[in-house]
C-alpha cells in the first residue's frame, strides 16, 4: 500500500485549451489583440479622435475573436494544419512517358 503525496498529473500529452480555443488559435487570438494594440497606437498618434480609434479597435476586436473562434471550432487541434497540407497538393499529375511506369513494373 502505497500511498502518495504527489497528485498525478492526468495532462500529459493533451493540447493546451483556455476558454474553448485550442492549440494554435490561442496564438492567433493573441497576435490579432497585438496587432490591433498597434493600430490603436498609430491611430492616435496620427490624430484621429479617441472615441473614433476606439470604435474602430473594438469592431476590429469583436471580428478578430469571432473568426477565431469560428476557426477553433471548425477545424480543431490539427484540422487546419490538415486542410493547408492538403491545398498544397498537386491536382494533377502529368507524364509525357511510359517510362517510370514500365520501371515501377520491374521490366
């Protein structure tokens, strides 16, 4: 009977999630506030009304977190990775010879 101290940590090799976004999409979300911190900061420093940088920046903050989610619940941990891998595909592939064919035989 042993008996330990230590709790188990049952999260071994699960993705990380917070508030529903899994994997990648906690970077994208994250990246979008960045990049609209930014915009928000070239904004008033070129002159335009603060009231008017913050409408633009709190629209511009509901669409980045929409479409993030909405990319986080239909793809998935990987399904995106998975459907850019897939457009990298060629459609077609073309031969002008019978020749890697017949060697593909063995003859």
């Amino acid at each position: 009977m042993t008996n330990s101290i230590y709790p188990i940590n049952k999260g071994i090799n699960k993705s990380i999630e917070f508030r529903g976004l899994k994997a990648q999409y906690i970077w994208y979300l994250g990246g979008g506030i960045l990049g609209l911190m930014f915009l928000y900061a070239i904004l008033f420093l070129i002159g335009v009304n603060s009231f008017v940088c913050m409408a633009i920046i709190l629209i511009g903050g509901t669409v980045v977190v929409v479409k993030v989610y909405a990319m986080s619940n239909k793809y998935g941990e990987y399904g995106m990775m998975k459907v850019m891998a897939k457009r990298m595909l060629p459609k077609v592939l073309k031969s002008s010879s019978r020749k890697v064919f017949i060697q593909l035989k063995g003859g």
